[in-house]
C-alpha cells in the first residue's frame, strides 16, 4: 500500500449494523493551492477498524475532522461514521485502496485519481513567487545558484509566512543568502538566493516552491458582526528543468579553483617548526576536496584536519578549502609542489592546479646530530697553598665561630627548604623545545622515543594536549645525557 504513509494504531469503533463503506473526495480535478477534502464513510453497526493516516497520495494531512450521526438503511436506524482528512496535493496523483476490517471482515475501499493543474499566475495577483537559476546544464556535484522571488502588494500586510524549498533526493541545498525588502511599483519585493549541488546525472526537476502567507480575514459570526481572522493563502512558484551531466571517471571535484602553499618562514634552527598552509579556493564542490598526505624525506610532518568555509558573493556561490600542518626538521629539505584535478567549468576540461616547491633551509644541524646534549663540567685543578701556623688566638675564634655556625645550621627548616628545592626541579617537559631536539637526535634509537617526539611536537607547536609521564620522560632524557 503506497502512499498512505504511517499506520501506527488503530481506530476502534463500535457501529449498528454494517451496511456500507464510501470514499470520496470533494474535488477530482483541482489547480496547484487548492486543498483536497477526502471523506470516509461508514454506515451499519458492528466493530470497524480504519487504519489513521498520516499522510494521503504523498503528501502531509493538514487537518482532520470526524462526525457520527443516525441514519436509515434499509428501514433500519444505523449510525453512519465520516472521517475527513483535509491535504494539498503540489502534482497530479492516486489515492490508494486501502482496507477497512468491519466485524473482523477486510473490506477494500476504491482507488480514487487526484488531477492537479498549474496555476495561473497574472500581475494582479496580490502574492507572487518566481524562480531562476544561472544555469540549464550543470555537472554532477557543480555548485549553482537558485534565485527565488517573493512579492506582494505594498498594500497588504502578511502576518507570517512559511517557505518549503523543492524536495528532492538528488539536490543539495548548500546554503542561503536572504535578499533585503526592496519596494518598487507598490510592491514589497526580496529575493533570496540558495547555492544548490546536483547529486545523480539525468533530468532534474526544480519546483514548485510553496509559500504559505497568513494574512488578514474579516467573516461574519453567527449573530451577523464581522469577525476579524487570521487565513492562510498558499502560493506556488514555476518549475525549472536542470540537465545534470556525469563527471569523467576519476574526477570528483569541478568548478573553477585555484591553489596557494605558503609557510611562515624559510629558515629554522634545527628541531624548530615550520607552519605550512595549503589553500584553495573558488566555485567548486570544495567540501569534496581530499586533505593531503603530507610526507617528507628529511622532516616530520603534523598535520591538522582541513577546513571548510561557504559563501555568498555577488549573488555566487564560493568555498575555500584551508589545511595546516607543522613540519619539523633537523636538516634542509624541500617541501613538494601540490596538485589537484578537476573539471573545469570554464574549458569544459580536466585541468590541474599545482603549487611551487619550497626550500626549508636548517641552522644548526650538526649541533644536534653530531653531537650529544650534554652538561660540561669544568675541570678542578690542585692548588698547592703554603702551610701557615694558626696561633692560639685565631684558633679561639674558629672554635668559636665553628660553635655558632653549627648551631644555626642546626635550626634550620631542612625539610621545607629541600621540599621547595625538589618542586622547583620538577621537569617541565611539555613546554621544553630543548627537550624535543634531544628527543629528536635519539629517533633512530626507539621507536617510542619517535612518537614521543611527535606527541610532544604537537603539544608545543600545535596546541594540543597529549598526557605526558613526566617521570618516565625524565628518566629516559637523563639516560641520553649520560
């Protein structure tokens, strides 16, 4: 069963006896914005079952209503159960049989055709909405922009309004730019733009757009008095047809780009970062671009995830695709040219940007490679002094100042004063670049010494924040000291 959307429970009702089962609708043939009332009836007594619906030929029930009223059938009283459902078909379309249990019998009730014409739309209209795009034929993926505009007499004022974009599983809405009211012949006019992705080749349909706007209404009560409501009116827009072609094999990116590579510096200390960014930008699909697998002979990369940005400029649609990474070295080396296919918009052609190659040159390699970080010591030499006879009273006031000292020494606070001299020793290896370089000459040695260089590389040149063991990072630095 199509098109009847969910059933979730059932309605338990208790009739006379069953006499028989009616649908219909108030209109077969309607135009785009009027609204459909689809009625079921069912007259007789017994237990009957109709299945609730959430929606009718495809499209979402809008309002729903239920009576129960005594009549005659067959000289008989019976009770007669109408159930209507209220629904806005956009397109021509079929409500399906469905079944009906009555006193544990499945009846079928009968398919009934909705046919939906376009409606017509003139300048008097108090409310109208229009579609463009910039182009009849795009690539699978190529971003193009939908211009949508709503306009409405200067005269009328609309309480709300809501706006439901064309539905379809093959489009991607990317974004929206909401235009200014702009008032011109006495009328209120804006135009929004919507940057759109095609997502499967073939024939694409676009529209109608629906705009619901609630307006103002005055009708008369039951005593005669004019009663002031609010009523809502609902408008549709053209249709717009978009030929969506099929990306060579191999290429996923089109559109029209352009590459820049940049670092912050040319020339390092050994063991120092260097900050590279790689940016395209342009009109393209950009968030399909792939991040790049940075690996270089000589230098150990960091690479941060890529960034995505969209906007809107001059009514088009632009990304720019921005990727970091840090790149530390101990001796010179190039970072490589970049390159990115793809389709470009302009030729019609598979064209490849690349970027040029940057020389990193690095002072001091020799230092840290060569030789060992290690803590020098000067050399004591033997002084010979000349023996002198201490007499009697030199040697009372060294006993004496021998006797002060020692007692001082004694009150002290050695624990405190030891306690402070270990705290102010701990080992802050997070933030040593000197323990890095250490690190970094060591490499070759232990593999786990490699990656705690790199975690530690990312803590102080990238901001993250790896959890370090302290103890065994000062342990395994005083180890290569030695």
């Amino acid at each position: 069963m199509k098109n009847l959307g969910k059933i979730s429970l059932l309605l338990l009702i208790n009739l006379s006896a069953f006499a028989g089962l009616n649908v219909s609708v108030n209109k077969e043939n309607i135009t785009r914005g009027e609204r459909v009332s689809f009625t079921i009836k069912v007259t007789g007594e017994g237990q009957v079952r109709v299945p609730p619906f959430d929606q009718l030929c495809g499209y979402d029930i809008e309002g729903r209503m239920q009576s129960r009223k005594d009549v005659y059938a067959n000289g008989k009283r019976a009770q007669e159960l109408s159930l209507i459902y209220t629904f806005m078909p956009e397109r021509s379309c079929v409500i399906e049989a469905f079944p009906v249990t009555i006193n544990d019998l499945e009846v079928m009730s009968e398919a009934i055709n909705i046919n939906v014409s376009k409606m017509t739309i003139t300048k008097n209209e108090p409310f109208l909405v229009s579609l463009k795009t910039d182009k009849d034929f795009v690539y699978v993926g190529e971003p193009f922009e939908m211009s949508v505009e709503f306009s409405q007499r200067q005269n009328i004022t609309s309480l709300g309004e809501a706006i439901s974009l064309p539905e379809s599983k093959n489009i991607w809405i990317k974004s929206e730019h909401k235009g200014r009211l702009v008032i011109k012949d006495r009328q209120a006019k804006r135009t929004n733009v919507y940057a759109l992705s095609a997502q499967q080749s073939g024939k694409l349909l676009l529209g109608p757009l629906r705009w619901d706007v609630k307006v103002r209404s005055q009708s008369k009560d039951y005593w005669g008095s004019f009663v002031a409501r609010a009523k809502t009116r609902t408008f549709f827009s053209n249709e717009l047809e978009i030929h969506v072609k099929p990306l060579p094999e191999g290429i996923d990116i089109v559109g029209s780009l352009d590459i820049q590579v940049h670092v912050d510096k040319n020339e390092i200390n050994s063991g120092e970062a260097v900050n590279l960014t790689i940016i395209i930008k342009g009109r393209a699909n950009i968030e399909d671009i792939p991040s790049f697998s940075i690996h270089l002979k000589g230098a150990q990369a960091f690479n941060e995830d890529p960034s995505v940005s969209h906007y809107l400029q001059g009514g088009k649609y632009f990304g720019s695709f921005t990727q970091k990474s840090a790149l530390v070295a101990q001796k010179d080396f190039v970072i490589p040219s970049f390159s990115l296919s793809y389709m470009d918009t302009n030729t019609d052609t598979i064209k490849t940007i690349s970027s040029q190659e940057i020389e990193i040159k690095v002072h001091n390699e020799e230092a840290l490679i060569d030789i060992p970080l290690k803590i020098s010591r000067a050399d004591i030499e033997d002084i010979n002094r000349p023996t002198e006879v201490l007499n009697y009273l030199q040697a009372s006031f060294l006993v004496l100042g021998g006797f002060i000292l020692g007692l001082l020494v004694a009150l002290l606070p050695w624990r405190r004063i030891f306690k402070s001299k270990n705290t102010r020793s701990k080992f802050a290896a997070k933030e040593s670049k000197e323990v890095l370089q250490l690190l970094m000459s060591n490499m070759h040695k232990d593999p786990k010494i490699e990656n705690l260089v790199k975690e530690l590389s990312e803590n102080i040149y990238e901001g993250k924040t790896h959890k370090i063991d302290k103890k065994t990072l000062k342990v395994l630095v005083k180890k290569l000291q030695e």
